[in-house]
C-alpha cells in the first residue's frame, strides 16, 4: 500500500511504508495520509524507536513458575 505524503519544497509523492519510516527519520517530509487525515510532521503523534520495557517481568511471576 502506498502512502501519499508531500515533502518539504512542496513534493508530493506515494511512497510505501518503509520509505515513509525513511522520510521521517530524516526530516523530509511535511505531511503524510493516514486512515483519519493528514498527519503533521512534529506536531501529530509519530512513531518513535521503540524503547526498552522497564517495568515488572510478569512472566517470571510465581504463577509461570515450574517446578
């Protein structure tokens, strides 16, 4: 599936999901599609390099435990 998106300089193009990933790490893009409109780039919710979970590990609870 394609995305249209319109980059800085005013471009628009359809770019797949991967190259939109691209786009948007390198600050290219000003706008993309979503199912619900147009995304903003810096302002709208992004996506972002997904970090380590830091809280409680629940499958080692003493429920999951084998003895």
């Amino acid at each position: 599936m394609l995305v249209p998106v319109i980059l800085k300089g005013g471009r628009t193009e359809l770019v797949s999901k991967d190259e939109l990933q691209h786009l948007i790490a390198t600050e290219q893009v000003l706008y993309f599609k979503r199912s619900d409109g147009w995304a903003v780039f810096e302002r709208d919710n992004m996506r972002h390099e997904k970090k380590p979970f830091g809280g409680a590990d629940r499958r080692e609870h003493e429920v999951y435990a084998r003895d």
